[in-house]
C-alpha cells in the first residue's frame, strides 16, 4: 500500500543516506532524491547520485 511521506521522514532519509556516503569518504559529493509516495511494500523511493571530489594535486609552481 502506498501513502505519501512527510517532510521530517524525507529530510531524515537524505540525512541517513548523506551520513553513510561520509562514513566511506568525507569528501564526497552527493544528491540524493526521495520521491513524495512510497512503494507498495511502503519502502520509501530514493535515487543516491555520488561522486567523489576531486583531489588538487600540490603545485609547485604557487608553493604547493
């Protein structure tokens, strides 16, 4: 059965995932996406697009 989420349970989902994805890496880049309704089994429906940042190599031209 489906049913409509609130914005607490939205915004404690993109926290949760967003802790995880630090966890493994602080540096990550992350956007994460949940969908108003839930499935049929109730689970909520999220979409997580990651992406690691970029590391700056040290550059010894500006002192790095």
């Amino acid at each position: 059965m489906q049913r409509l989420l609130t914005e607490f349970e939205k915004a404690q989902i993109i926290e949760r995932e967003w802790a995880k994805a630090r966890a493994k890496n602080p540096n990550v880049v992350m956007r994460v996406d949940v969908q108003d309704e839930t499935d049929e089994s109730e689970k909520p429906k999220v979409s997580v697009v990651i992406a690691l940042a970029a590391r700056r190599a040290a550059n010894p031209k500006n002192g790095g």
